[in-house]
C-alpha cells in the first residue's frame, strides 16, 4: 500500500528522532530512504521486522552492501530513474508480480506468509541530503497469490436496532464503510465488499489507504483534508481505488461524521471507472476532431443555440481576420455578408437555427473583413441536434469562391504557425510584436512579452519517446492558451521554447499573468502510459514601451531574462524592468566596439593554467594544459575573459574569439618542438553549432600537420545537450582522428545520464562550485564523489576545477579524482613562456 508522501511529506521533520516518531514508525508500510550515493538514510520499524534488520543496524550503510542480490535488477534501475531523472515507478502485484516476488526474496528471504502487494519509487529533494529516493513497500492485507485463493466469508448480519450506518443510508446500492475515531475500518456493507473484492472481516481494523491507495491520513488534520489531497480540487472528489485483485478504480467519495457513533466517520462511493472511460473516450474523440478541423481548407465555425461562436478552425480565422479561436461573440457581430449590392445577408446560422434544416448562401454573396476588399464566399450551415432531437447548435463551413485565394490562406496560415500545437510561429510573433511596438510609441501603452523555457522535455523525450514529447508540447500549449485573452499572441519559437505576448497590460499586470502561469506549471503533470510526467520552466520578460526599438531587441532581452532565470534555479521567474534592464543591456552593449577592435586589430592573448595528476603535483612533469583567452586593452592592460566574454557570446562575437584561439593553438603546436604536450581548448554553444566547425578543424591539421593528439577540446554539459545532434557529429568525427573531448562544468547544467551515456567523452571537469566549498558543505562533498564515482564507472577521467587549498586537495585524493587544476596548483602564465 503506497502512501502519497510526495506533497505532504515536510523536509524539516527530517531528524533522526522527529522522522521516526511522526512517520515512520507510525505507518504500515515499509518507508526507506536513499541519497544519491545509495547511502541508508531512514529505514522505519516496519522494513527492520520485515527484513530482520533493525534501523540501527543499518543505519548509514551502502544499500547495495547489504542486498547485492539487487544490484542490476529492476529495483535497482527504478532507484537510478528516481535519482537521476526524477521519474517515479510503481509496481503492482496485478502489473508486476515477477519485481515484487524477486523483491521479497531478496530482502526478506521470503519468509513472509503475505505477498507483498505494492513497490512504489519516488524522487525528493531534501534541503540536507539533496537528491533522494523514497522507496515504499507494502504487504497485501490477506495472501491473495494465485496458490492461496481468499476465501470471502459471509459477513456478519447486523442485529436488529444496531444501526451500522445511519438509516438513511443502509442500503445494498450504495458502498458505505465506516471509520473509527482512529481512522481505521470499522464495518463495510454488502455493496462494498462487492465494489473492492474484500470480505468486511478482511478490512476490519484495516486503515483506509487498503483501499484508498493514495490517501495518507496521518500527514492530515483530519479525514476530510486527507480526502481533498487525494482527491485534487475538486467539489467531489475523484481518486484512485484499488480492488483485492489489484485492480484500480475511478471513485467519486463522500464523506460525513456518523450520527449514531461519536468520533467516527460514513464514506460513500461511488464508481465512476465506465465513466472515466467514457471521458477518455471522448477526449480522443475532441482530439480528432481538432485534427481534421485543423487541416481543412476550409473554415469551419461552431455556435450554441442562441448563435454564440463556440470555436473557429485556423483557416475560418484567417479568412475572417481574427486571432481567437473561441472569439465569444456572436454570428452577426463576428461574420458580415453582403449580396453584390451591398445589402446585408442574413447569416446561414440564424436561418438554420429557425427553420431547423440545412442552409446555404445564394450565389455571389461577399465576405466583408475588415481591412480588406469584400471577396466572394460559398457557405452552408447545418443545425447540430441532441438524443431529444433538440438544436444545440449550428455548424457552419464557408470557404472563398477564388481557388487561389484558398490556397493563398492555407500557405499564409502554414508559414505563420506550427503546425505540431497549431500556435503562432516565430515568425507570426515577431509581426504581433512589431505592431505593440507602434501601439505602444502612438499611445504610451505598455506591453510584456513572456520568454517561456521549458525543463525536463528532453529528458521526457529520451525516456519516453518523441510521441511523448509531442504529446506534452501540444497539452502544454493548451495551457498557455488559458492564460491568454484574445488581444493576447500564444507562440512556439523553440523547440522546448513558447512565448506569450501579453498585450495592453500594465507592469503589475503581466507580472502576475508569469506568477499565475508559473504557478500552474508546477501543478502540471502529464499522464504518458503507467507514468505521471512532470516539468518545470524557466520564465523571463521584457516590457514594450515608448522607448523599446525593434522587436529582435524584444526577443533577444526576453531570452536573456529567461536565461537569468534558468541560472537562478528551477521554476524561475526573471522580471526585471527600467533602470536595471536598461543598465545590463547597456552594460553589455558597451562592449561589442571595444570587441570588434580587439579582433581587428589582433589584440588577444593565450594563457594556460596546468592539469596534473591528484596522486603527484610534480610540475616539472606537466604535459596537460587548458587554454585560457585574455583581452589586451589599447593601454596594454589585460582584461580578463568573465568581462567581455558574456557580451561576446550575447551580441554573436564569441565565434570570432573561438576561431582566433583555435588558429593560435594551431600556429603554436605547428612551431612546438614538444609533441607529448596536449592542450585543452574550449568551444562555445555558439560555436558548436557552426556547421562549418568540423570541416574548419580538420583542414587545420591537413594544413599544420599537427598531430590530433595534442588536442582537447571542452564542452560544458549545457552547450553540448542544447545542441546535442551537432556535438555528437562533431565529438565522433575529430575522436576518429585522435583529439580528446572533456565535458566542463559538469553538475551545474541540464545533464541527465541518459545524455552522458551518448555523449563519447575523455574527461568529465567537476565544475569549481562544488570544489571551492566542498570542506565546509557535505552536500558538495558528496556531489564531487558521486561524479567522480559515476566517471569511473563509464570509464571517464575526472578532473577537478577551482582547487584553491590543501584541504581540498587531500579530499579530492581520498575521493579518487584523477586530475586537478587551480591556484594552488598554478596560476594561469602566457602561453608564449612554455616555449
């Protein structure tokens, strides 16, 4: 039985005697928790009689010295996507009864006479111990295996006047349970031991969650609250039920004091299982019927009865010039015939709403659009009737009588939109933002635009499939679509990127559209098969005013801020307006001449900083160095690259920086008499995803005859997954040369292990975050050994940056790290001087 501790558990009643007392030794389920190191971290009373090992004896220990037998298995590898991908599992014994039966051997020797009945995987992340996984197991309540059939006994009638339930309610149509004052079963009617499959003496003194798996009374105030966490917000709850053969259920629950027991609690349920059914039936059916309205030619528009416009396929808006799908106006308002007079038409709808038949237009009737030349259109309308033969409404499906003008709508459409979630392309948005660019230089209006990244998709799309991930994009478009009125422009620019464009809004008012759109994505999940999938996102923003130019400004600042917000955490907002925005664009702008004339007139400098390895410090040895760029100002000052550097890679100048130090580390090994020398240079996002980088690398070693060798080239994580098909062509093609390829900054980015186990590199660098501070933060301590260790595993070399001190140093030998490289090993030194 899995309790739903993942929004209800507090990570500050995590201490060894608060845990113990208030949680885990008060549930009936076993509750382990693991680090990222596989270290034993909480083992409840319940797994120490279930195991034969009490928490005190493994308290601390390595979970994979204490069951070996799993290492490998199924239950090893849901621990991992726990860890590492924040994916939960959950096993069952209808689902997978071979997990829970290789489980029960291996950490109680099967000596237990129930199965158990549910293994459920879920990730935390706890302030002290980082990322974790909360792994649950749960016996069933009788032995219900195939070999041990459960025999339902007949339950006990009640004596006359003894009143189970109140006489209101004791009836054989509706299952009803009563709970005590401590929230276990007391009694069950006929009508629930027929919907769950369990005798009433089977659930006596049972707790709820035997049937309720996902409610968790204890973390509530009360029975009430716990239904409402488990239920959602909904006025009647619906959550999930689960029979005695494992089933689950769809039930709609009920629930109110007792009149005749003090202190105790009547629950009603209902089975709403068919009807859930019936509801995902419908939705592909909804879903269906937005495809083909979507890829029609012609314009097909939807009224209620009264000839209210429901909905408008993207071709109806684009011959009727509008941007809202549900414009919520009516017929009349929204569409204007005209005969070839002039004189108005009457609208096909209303005449099919009153005669109640099919109605077409006559001949030569015009569609008048505002802004355009009124053009000749052909349309039928058709009443749309319920099981009673009532009319609830009218479809209508029009098109130009101009063939080319058809075609011309359907290309235009095409070009300005995308045609995965049916919003608004880049293209189409950068056209919406010019116009609130005049809008707000004519009448000082101000208008936001929401630069949206999303986290997580691409982990979603390697782990499930791309199906997956279009899936997700197109529900997550939905959802922007909800916080957008129709003056408003909802835009896919990116592939995991979306835009909104929040027009006529003040400051205040677009800051609480990201807080309420931020708000909403964390309560996002996205059902995919057995999983329940969740995102994040980073948010930024800019505000269009009388003073914004041109809208790549717009666009660019909007991607700077949501950049910001990535570096900040996950699921940030980054709004910032006026006196700082305008500072940091100028702070950065200020830098693009200062830049250009440095590359012009040849005014920067290689330095290199030593890579030795941990176990000997001997710098007469050194052969391993990485090459660092500087800056020399007109004054001959050097000018460190954390200075100019930002600006580069902002204003598209970092590929010219790159290209200048790969042709002076070409021209410097071409004159080195030292061939064991290998120097490490680093290639920038930008830079990668040049599609003439590789061809440019390998005619400079036809060029120079330098040997591949004596080349490393640097990648951080984030670069090499945002452009993760162009880094593998390229990482593949110089290693089949016999360059080497490190990844930097690993730990601070976007990696998961599915990407690491692609990516073919030679050396992972630890990024100096957690080097700088890893004697006084165990949490950096243990991320530097758990990459260090998953480095060794993949057979990576691990090198350690930032390594300022002697503390550090004699921890990083203790850990295992290969290399290091930092002040206290060198300081950087010109190139020049090796020679």
């Amino acid at each position: 039985m899995s309790i739903d501790i993942q929004s209800d558990f507090r990570p500050d009643a995590l201490s060894d005697h608060g845990l113990e007392n208030r949680l885990l030794n008060t549930q009936t389920v076993g509750v382990l928790l693991l680090d990222s190191r596989l270290v034993i971290r909480y083992w409840n009373q319940w797994l120490g009689e279930w195991t034969g090992m009490p928490p005190e004896n493994v308290a601390r220990r390595a979970f994979d010295s204490l069951f070996p037998a799993l290492v490998g298995s199924p239950f090893a590898q849901a621990i991992d996507e726990a860890l590492f991908q924040g994916v939960s599992t959950h096993w069952s014994q209808r689902a997978n009864p071979d997990f829970l039966d290789f489980t029960e051997s291996a950490m109680a020797g099967s000596r237990r006479e129930l199965p158990l009945h549910r293994v459920s995987f879920t990730p935390l992340e706890l302030p002290d111990f980082g990322h974790c996984c909360l792994v649950q197991i749960d016996e069933a309540p009788f032995d219900a295996t195939p070999d041990k059939p459960a025999i339902k006994k007949e339950p006990e009638r009640p004596v006359a006047g003894s009143h189970r339930f109140p006489a209101y309610l004791d009836t054989d149509q509706i299952p009803l349970l009563m709970l005590d004052s401590h929230h276990l079963i007391m009694d069950g009617n006929e009508a629930l031991e027929t919907l769950f499959g369990y005798s009433a003496e089977q659930l006596k003194n049972r707790p709820l969650r035997v049937l309720l798996p996902t409610i968790n009374i204890e973390l509530a105030d009360n029975i009430k609250v716990a239904l409402e966490r488990a239920g959602g917000s909904e006025k009647q709850l619906t959550m999930e039920g689960a029979t005695a053969d494992g089933e689950n259920l769809a039930l709609r629950v009920s629930c109110f004091p007792s009149v005749t027991h003090r202190d105790c609690h009547v629950l009603l349920f209902q089975d709403m299982t068919l009807q859930s059914a019936n509801l995902e039936a419908l939705f592909h059916q909804r879903k269906l019927i937005n495809a083909v309205f979507s890829q029609v030619v012609d314009g097909i528009l939807l009224t209620d009865r009264h000839g209210l416009v429901e909905h408008l396929n993207p071709i109806g808006m684009e011959l009727l010039g509008i941007n809202d799908p549900q414009p919520n106006r009516y017929i009349d308002d929204l569409m204007t015939l005209l005969s070839e007079s002039g004189d108005p038409v009457e609208s096909p709808c209303r005449s099919a709403l009153t005669r109640g038949k099919a109605v077409s237009v006559v001949d030569n009737t015009m569609l008048s659009v505002p802004g355009q030349q009124p053009f000749p259109v052909v349309a039928s309308a058709t009443p749309l009737r319920n099981r009673l033969n009532q009319i609830t409404g009218t479809v209508l499906v029009f098109r130009s009588v101009s063939e080319a003008r058809r075609v011309s709508t359907r290309l235009t459409w095409q070009a300005t939109h995308d045609p995965l979630t049916q919003l608004a392309n880049r293209r189409h948005l950068e056209n919406e933002i010019l116009k609130s660019i005049d809008a707000a230089h004519s009448d000082d209006s101000t208008h936001t635009l929401l630069y949206i990244d999303l986290y997580n998709f691409s982990v979603i799309n390697d782990t499930c499939g791309h199906n997956a991930g279009d899936e997700l994009l197109c529900q997550f478009a939905r959802l922007l679509e909800k916080h957008a009125e129709s003056r408003d422009v909802v835009a896919r620019i990116g592939n995991d990127e979306f835009a909104l464009l929040l027009n006529d809004r003040t400051v205040e008012e677009s800051r609480e559209v990201a807080e309420q759109l931020l708000w909403q994505i964390k309560e996002f999940s996205f059902p995919w098969e057995e999983r329940r999938l969740k995102i994040g996102a980073s948010i930024g923003a800019k505000v269009i005013d009388r003073n914004t130019v041109s809208e790549i400004d717009v666009l660019v600042a909007a991607g700077i801020s949501c950049a910001t917000a990535k570096e900040a955490g996950r699921n940030r907002i980054n709004f910032q307006y006026r006196s700082v925005e305008v500072a940091e664009r100028h702070s950065l702008a200020q830098w693009i001449p200062v830049i250009t004339e440095a590359l012009e007139e040849d005014r920067f400098v290689l330095y290199c900083q030593p890579i030795v390895p941990v176990a000997s410090q001997d710098n007469a040895t050194v052969r391993h160095y990485e090459v660092l760029v500087r800056m020399v100002d007109r004054e001959g000052a050097i000018i460190l690259p954390g200075k100019f550097i930002p600006a580069a890679e902002h204003y598209g100048l970092v590929e010219d920086i790159d290209r200048w130090v790969l042709n002076n580390i070409f021209a410097y090994l071409e004159k080195s008499t030292r061939p064991e020398q290998r120097f490490a240079v680093n290639l920038s996002g930008n830079t990668i995803s040049d599609e003439g980088l590789k061809d440019y690398i390998i005619g400079k070693f036809d060029a120079t005859g330098v040997s591949p060798s004596q080349l490393q080239f640097e990648v951080t994580e984030t670069a090499a997954i945002r452009h993760f098909d162009r880094a593998m062509d390229l990482i593949h093609a110089l290693r089949d040369l016999g360059c080497y390829f490190s990844l930097d900054d690993f730990g601070s980015g976007l990696s998961s292990l599915g990407y690491l186990k692609e990516l073919p590199v030679d050396y992972l660098k630890i990024d100096g975050s957690f080097i700088r501070t890893m004697e006084l933060n165990e949490v950096d301590y243990s991320m530097v050994s758990t990459i260090n260790h998953l480095g060794h595993i993949m057979g990576i070399a691990t090198i350690a940056e930032c390594v300022e001190n002697n503390t550090q140093l004699s921890m990083l030998q203790e850990i295992g790290v290969d290399y290091a490289q930092g002040f206290l090993i060198a300081r950087p030194q010109p190139l020049a001087r090796l020679s």
